[in-house]
C-alpha cells in the first residue's frame, strides 16, 4: 500500500512465510506509485492501512492471550467487510459510468430527428425552386412571345405583356415560411454541433485520463492482498491445524486472476468510450455537413432572391411604363444568370439531400457495428 505501509505489509507477509508474495512486488510498487499522484487512491489506502493495522493489533492482543476472543473475530469480520465495501463501491461506481448511455441515446435521437426535419426543409426547397422554374419558363414565354410579336402587324406586345403580367403575380417563389423552417432547421443544427461538441470533449477526457481508472485494479488487488494478510495472521494465531488450513487456504487466492477480470473490465470500458466517441463523430461530421450545405443554400438562395426581385422590377417597369422592349431588353440581360443560380440551387438541394440520408445510414452503421479496440 502507498508510502511506507506497503513496505510494511510486504515485511510482515516475508516474515510469515508469504512463500508467493514475490510475484507481487511489481503490483505493490506500482500501487505505490500511484498513490503518490492519485488523492482518491490515497484515501483509500489511509483507511486500508488503518483497518488492517487495527485487525492485526486486535489479533496480537489475542495471541498475548492465547486466545482469541469474540471481539476479536469480529473486528475482523468487520474488516474485511469494510474493506469489500470500499471495494464494491469503486466498481459499481465504475460500471455506472460504463453503462450509462441515456445521454447518448438521447443524442443519437435527436439528431435523427434533427434530421428528418432538415429533409423536411428540402422538400420545402424543392417546392420552391419548382415555382421558380415555373416563372422561368413564364419569362421564356414572354420573350418568345416578343419575338413574334416583333414581327406582327397587330396589337403590340399582348401577349408578351400577359406573360410578364403572370410573372409579376406569381411573385417570389421563396415564402415566408420558407424562411422560417431554414431559420428553424439551421438553429437545430448549431445547437446539435455544439451539443456533440460537449459530449466529444467529455469522451476524450475519459479516455485522456483512462490511466485513472487503474486504481481500480490497484484497490482491488491491495485488497485482496490486505485480506489475505489478516486470514494468515488470523491462522497462525489461532494454531489449530484444522482451521489454520482452512484460513491458510485462503492464501492461495489467485490474485492475477482477479488482475486479469480488472484489466478486462479495463478493456471493455475502454472499447464502450471508444464506441461512443466513433457515434459522436459520425454524428459530428454529418452535422458538420448539413450546416455547409445549409449555409451554401442560403447563399444560393439570396442570390436568387436577388435576380428575381429584379425581374419582378423590370416586368412591372414594362407592364406600368409600356417600355416593353426597355424592360424585356433588361430581362434578358438577367435572365442567364438567374436560369445559372435555379440550377445551382437546384443541384445544392439535392446534394443536402443526399449528405443527410448518408450520415444518417453511416450513424447506423456505427451503432451497429462493435466497436473498434
């Protein structure tokens, strides 16, 4: 145990004929160690060393005696029970936080949900661009219809007038609501990235200083060790074959099995922290994703807003001001970039589209799949 009383015990141990206690030195040297950097595990030793040195000065009592008495037996009882209690305590501490996945869970669905919705967005994206397509085709129209009417000998520019007419009445493709569901899908997402974000920074903790978690390990096998210390003390006081076999026996107990189930535990603790951490940044990335493609959909979206509010203004500078060939002449002038931005954000729509049924399939696939050791 840490500073001098693991020197301690490995004497008294030597001195009872400990014959095994030499394959031990590794891990008492190491729970030194760690006692020295580790305030919990120093607590833990202080009151360790406190209840064994009570047990073996009761026990040394007894033998002035030569007899050991009821209290005697159960201040070791007691002990050891105190001692398992320690010990129960540091596991089920430790599987506690192995096992405990409610905020991930809760993670995890919320960003499918988080997902679905900015699908939702695109299907409303792709209602709009369709009306823009739609007062596309009526400014095609419209300049067809100038050609022909160029040419004709009747009333000048009716229908070319009518089609802008139409134009101007279907007015912005991109509503209100639009607006709000992007606002809406886009705050969901930052507040999604910075929440995965959070949870990131905690798994990287767990693993940054999963040497920690050794202690356990350490307290387990001091433990064990203490224990079986008093069972030997407890046997060669009491000097009866039959029952110092028994108590001897206990001396036996294969600590580097337990070691190994630790180390396991270790292991699996470990591999469970990993697993999340593969969830988050694949929920991360596909969050990550969905932002750009929003913000490029903004970008494309306002520079649409920006073409079509101009062609509403030269179709009702035509309409208004019967400067049909003025404001066609305009129009024509725009109309390529804005045939350009429909396609752009036409193209934009279906690759956000894309990237979210993606990261949705590879989150999946990361919960489903074991995690990596």
């Amino acid at each position: 145990m840490g500073g001098h009383n693991s020197k301690k015990i490995t004497e008294t141990s030597t001195t009872m004929n400990f014959s095994n206690n030499i394959q031990y030195t590794t891990e008492l040297n190491s729970y030194e160690a760690a006692c020295r950097v580790d305030t919990d595990l120093q607590s833990f030793d202080t009151t360790l060393q406190a209840r064994t040195n009570n047990v073996i000065n009761t026990l040394a009592v007894g033998v002035e005696v030569r007899a050991l008495s009821f209290d005697s037996l159960k201040e070791v009882t007691g002990c050891l029970l105190e001692m398992n209690q320690e010990v129960v305590k540091v596991i089920l501490d430790c599987k506690k936080d192995i096992w405990k996945n409610q905020e991930l869970f809760e993670l995890v669905e919320e960003y499918f949900e988080n997902s679905l919705q900015t699908l939702d967005f695109c299907t409303a994206l792709e209602k709009c661009l369709k009306r823009a397509r739609d007062s596309q085709l009526l400014i095609l129209v419209a300049l067809q219809n100038f050609e022909e009417e160029e040419e004709s000998e009747g009333d000048r520019y009716m229908k070319t007038l009518e089609e802008l007419k139409n134009f101007k009445d279907a007015g912005d493709p991109f509503t209100e609501e639009f607006y709000q569901i992007f606002q809406s899908v886009y705050r969901q997402q930052m507040s999604m990235l910075e929440k995965l974000q959070l949870k990131k920074n905690k798994l990287d903790k767990k693993l940054k200083y999963i040497h920690a978690w050794r202690k356990v390990s350490s307290i387990i096998f001091v433990a064990t060790f203490a224990t079986v210390l008093i069972c030997s003390v407890v046997a060669a006081a009491m000097a009866a074959p039959p029952v110092a076999a028994a108590l001897a026996a206990a001396t036996s107990i294969p600590l580097g099995t337990m070691g190994k189930w630790i180390d396991s535990l270790m292991k699996n603790y470990e591999k469970a922290v990993k697993g999340q951490k593969e969830i988050i940044s694949s929920m991360q990335v596909g969050t990550y994703i969905a932002i750009k493609d929003l913000d490029n959909i903004r970008v494309l979206t306002n520079r649409l807003e920006i073409d079509i509010e101009s062609l509403l203004h030269n179709a009702d500078f035509a309409i208004t001001e019967e400067a049909v060939k003025i404001g066609i002449e305009e129009i024509k002038k725009k109309l390529g970039v804005f045939m350009k931005n429909v396609e752009d954000l036409g193209v934009q729509a279906d690759m956000c589209s894309r990237d979210i049924r993606r990261a949705r399939t590879v989150v999946l696939q990361r919960i489903i799949k074991p995690p990596q050791n």
